[in-house]
C-alpha cells in the first residue's frame, strides 16, 4: 500500500509525484507510455502564458508564484538528476501595439518590469526581426524559457533520487473504492493499491473521471510546431506576434509555434501546417529562411475553459485529486498548481485561494 498514486507521466504528475515524495510519503507514478512524452515533451516551455492579460487573475497567479519559484527547482533538478534543464531568461518581446493598455494594467499587479517600448527599442531588443514588424511593442525581460526534453530528464532523475516508483507503459483501467473512500487502482496487469489518487493526465483526463461518473471540461487541443537547426546566436529573444512564436535555444535551436486544432485525440503532423509555420517563422525572422527544418511534430495539450487548471478533491470520492486542465500553460504553471494540490492533500495551508481551481465549489 502507498501513501499516494499519480496517474500520468507528464510534467504534472512528475512534479506532483517529486513534492509528495520530498515530504516523506511513499509515492507510485503510473503512465500509459513514457514519462513526459506528450503535451510536456511537446511545447515551447515558455515561462509565461502568451499575452499573460488575456487570462483570468486565476492563472496569472499561478503563474506569478511559478516564475519566482523557478530558478530554484531548476537548481534542485541539475542537482538531483545531473541533468540541466537549461532554464534561460531570454525575455519575451511581444508585438501587439493594440494591446498596449490592457498590459500595463495587468503588470500593475503581476509584472512590474513589463515595459511598453518604442519600434527604434523593438529593433534594438531583437535585431533580426523583420523590419516590417518594427513597431511599438511589450517588452517583458524577465522572462525565462526551459528546455521542455531536458526538463522532463531532470524530472526522471529527480523522481529516481526521491525514490518514486514509475511504472511505465501501463493504462489505468479503473479506480477503485469502497465506501467512497478511494483504495488504488486496477490495470491489466494488476492492483495498485493506495491510499491518495491523483489523476493528472492531461488530454485524457476527463475519459479516466468519466468512468466514475465524473464530468469535467477538458478537451485535446491538438498543437504543431517545427523546429530549425541554426547557428547559435541567430535569435536571441523569445518573439510573439499574431499568436504565433519563435523560442532559440542556447545551441541554437530555433523553435516555431503553434497551431491550435481541434481535431480530438488524432496527434498527427500536417504538411499544411508546415507550410503555415514555416512562412510564419520567416514573416518572424527572414534568415531563418537559410536554415533546414529539423524537426515537425505534435503534441495534445488539455483544453479547459478560460484556461483555468482544475486543482482540487472530488467531492464525495474522498482521497482523489484532480491536478489537470493548464491547456497552453502546463509548464509555467505546473509548480504552483503541484503546490496547491500536494498542500491540501498534505493538509497544509495553501498559498492561494483553492476557490477558483475547485469544480465543486
């Protein structure tokens, strides 16, 4: 018997996992593949949402506590895995003139370095952007990036030095109660038994809560990206324009993303959304027009309404969590969403309003 059981492998569940098992509590991870090897290993890991005041107060709080907490956790991992997550403060230039007002209000509150910059500073911030896209823009140095593949390394080691049991390549087929009281879970191969259920499983969420008769808005929202190969140094800024961005890795790795489809569970590549990303990373950044493409794929991020991450116990179903729901935005608000749930499942006093994550209130 574990003190907890997670369901799913992503970065939610590895974070989620990780905490509980730094608190002293015995701890099983169960994904249906390879950790980490979906909608984690798939995104930009930018650490921040795009257009951050577009969102409800709910995520950019999240967020905000993510963004300090950072620099520490990705220390923690490199120590704990060896592995370096290659978290980098790059900034993130955002060129949206019309939105200029809205952006300096939420900062207000949540970032008080965003700046509003003249089309002369545009160009000074990121030198091979297109001419045509020097404009008045926002600026927001602080921001970092992660290397999503490194990050989910780190994890691994992290979860092997805390002692977590992973169990990989292995579906849940249902969980179990008695009285109400959750008990484990059962798989093809066996019976895990437990005595805390967390369903963290990002796009497929709301089909493992279904079978217990719970109903909860999460949708696959499948997302493209493309990946070049250049020299590094090219693009020294993570750029955002018209919902679509450019993310350089230190090795010089460019990053361009992302669709957003609705087209179910289908996690499958387009040759007309290569074609889109492609003319959109050269609108972006010309020179990237003399490097290959290394890479296109896909990912199925779990959509939920407003954005707003479900957090919180299923009522009546007393010991199963709900840590799922942060669509585009897994990665920045992974940390503080894995510290509000493993607080109320550690009975601890939280660091938010547990309010707006709880389906039940």
């Amino acid at each position: 018997m574990q003190d907890c059981l997670i369901i799913g492998g992503g970065l939610i569940g590895m974070l989620t996992a990780r905490e509980l098992a730094k608190s002293g509590l015995s701890v099983s991870l169960i994904e249906k593949g390879q950790l980490g090897q979906e909608s984690s290993w798939a995104g930009g890991g930018i650490i921040s949402p795009l257009y951050p005041w577009r969102y409800p107060d709910a995520v950019s709080q999240l967020a905000k506590w993510s963004q300090q907490h950072y620099p520490q956790l990705a220390e923690d991992l490199k120590h704990e895995s060896g592995v370096d997550p290659e978290l980098t403060q790059n900034g993130l230039l955002i060129l949206a003139a019309n939105e200029t007002e809205q952006a300096q209000s939420w900062a207000s509150e949540f970032d008080s370095n965003l700046r509003v910059v003249s089309a002369e500073e545009v160009e000074t911030i990121e030198c091979r952007l297109n001419p045509e896209l020097h404009t008045q823009g926002i600026w927001m140095p602080g921001i970092h990036q992660i290397r999503n593949p490194r990050l989910i390394q780190a994890l691994r080691g992290s979860l092997q030095y805390y002692g977590v049991q992973i169990i990989e390549n292995t579906e849940v087929d249902d969980i179990l109660f008695e009285k109400n009281r959750v008990q484990g879970v059962r798989t093809q191969e066996k019976i895990y038994y437990a005595n805390q259920v967390v369903v963290a499983s990002g796009a497929w969420t709301a089909q493992i809560l279904q079978k217990q008769g719970i109903t909860i808005e999460i949708q696959p929202v499948l997302g493209q990206m493309l990946l070049f190969r250049t020299e590094p140094g090219l693009v020294s800024r993570i750029v955002l324009s018209e919902d679509r961005y450019v993310i350089p890795r230190r090795d010089g790795r460019v990053l361009v993303g992302s669709t957003l489809e609705h087209v179910g569970f289908a996690k499958t590549t387009t040759e007309e959304a290569k074609a889109e990303l492609h003319a959109e990373a050269l609108r972006l950044i010309p020179a990237l027009a003399d490097y290959p493409i290394e890479h296109h794929w896909a990912g199925l991020r779990p959509g939920s309404p407003q954005g707003i991450p479900y957090i919180y116990e299923v009522e009546e179903k007393s010991g199963l969590f709900v840590n799922s729901g942060h669509f585009r935005n897994g990665v920045v608000l992974g940390p503080a969403s894995v510290n509000l749930l493993t607080s109320m499942m550690l009975e601890q006093t939280p660091n938010f309003d547990l309010n707006p994550y709880n389906i039940c209130v």
